[in-house]
C-alpha cells in the first residue's frame, strides 16, 4: 500500500511542475504575441503590399 502512495506523491509532484511550467510558457507566448502585434501596428504606415 505504501508503494501505492509514494507513487501518487511522485505523480501529483511531476502534475504540478509541468502545470507551472505550461503556465509560464503560456505567458510569455501571450506576451510576446502582444509585443509583436503592438510593433505591427505602431509600423502599419511603413508597409506597402
């Protein structure tokens, strides 16, 4: 029973780390993201097709 219970810890562990992890990278995607379509915007008059 008790190999049942460290095997929980350890996966509730790795659950926690990847949803910080997947946190992280999802914030600095938006950020970025935001930061490009900002300088698209401030720049539109300098792009001709």
């Amino acid at each position: 029973m008790e190999k049942v219970y460290k095997t929980m810890r350890n996966t509730g562990a790795a659950n926690i780390a990847i949803g910080i992890i997947m946190i992280v990278t999802g914030l600095t995607a938006g950020t970025m993201a935001i930061i490009t379509g900002a300088n698209l915007l401030k720049r539109k008059s300098e792009i001709t097709f």
